[in-house]
C-alpha cells in the first residue's frame, strides 16, 4: 500500500526519534518468515525493549540521515527489518537469538558506536554479557581479593589461639 506524503513524513520523523534514542541498529531480511514467527520476533523484542519495523528502504536512509546510523545506508536494500535499542546489545541478541532457530531470517549488518557492523560482527555484538552479569562480574573480582585476606587473617587467628593453647 503506498503511502501519501504526510504518511511518509510522519514515518520519517517516528525513526528519526527511534534514531536518536537508539545506541544500537541491526537489519536482518526477514523474506520466507511466516507471520506466526514473526509475531514471536516482534514479541521477543518488545519484552528486551527493542523497536522492530519494516520500512521502505529509502523512508529509512531519509530517516537515519546525520545521525550516528548513516554509516549502514549503503546496506538498506531488500526486504529489511530494522531493530532499534537503546541498550547496546538487546536489538543484536534478540535478532540472533531468532535468527539460530529460524533459518529464514538472515542478518545483514548493523551499527553500533557510528560503525558500521556485517553480520558477523552483530553475532559478536549479541555474545557480549548483560550489563547486569558484567558488572555482577566486576563486583565478583573486586570482592576476590577481600575475601582472600580474610582467609588467611582468619588461618593467622586460629594458628596463634592453637599456639597460645599449646
């Protein structure tokens, strides 16, 4: 269905501010996906807090334009669905999640930091941990160290009460 031009302006301006907002872009063709698994998809995306869309190619190289997403205009041909989210790695791990049980779904590329991503590159973008297990990781190497020391100041105490004893 062919939209006017206040619908396409409209459509512009909605990803423009999913643009501005967003850290991360990844595109994927979606052609042969059944509509059963793509209400799964845009499911799972909306439970990680990525936007999904299908767009007209040029409604979103118009739409990405001097914005940090540029760099990926050159990639935006065929049928493409468009993942936008704000968290670094959500839209990257939601698509390639989906895309390791459904063989239809083929990822092309991304951007993620003004760069621009192949496929490849969006898989190792989607195998980096949460920020939530980074950062329980961080606080497991910070309290390494403390709880050595207590060990051992407690080995030292027992030691010297076992010497006093004797």
């Amino acid at each position: 269905m062919s939209l006017n031009r206040s619908e396409k302006e409209a459509v512009v301006s909605e990803v423009t501010g999913l643009a501005a907002q967003a850290q991360t872009l990844v595109m994927a063709e979606y052609r042969g996906i059944t509509v059963a698994d793509m209400i799964k998809l845009r499911s799972n995306a909306r439970s990680s807090g990525v936007t999904l869309s299908v767009l007209k190619n040029t409604l979103a190289r118009r739409a990405v334009a001097g914005s940090s997403f540029e760099v990926a205009a050159d990639q935006m041909t065929g049928p493409l669905i468009y993942g936008f989210s704000t968290d670094a790695v959500a839209a990257a791990r939601v698509v390639a999640d989906f895309a390791k049980t459904n063989d239809k779904l083929v990822i092309r590329g991304g951007v993620y930091g003004g760069k621009a991503l192949d496929a490849n590159g969006v898989k190792q973008l989607a195998s980096i941990p949460s920020k939530e297990v980074l950062l329980s990781q961080l606080c497991g190497l910070l309290k390494s160290p403390i709880s050595r020391t207590a060990v051992v100041l407690g080995a030292l105490a027992t030691k010297k009460s076992e010497a006093a004893a004797a």
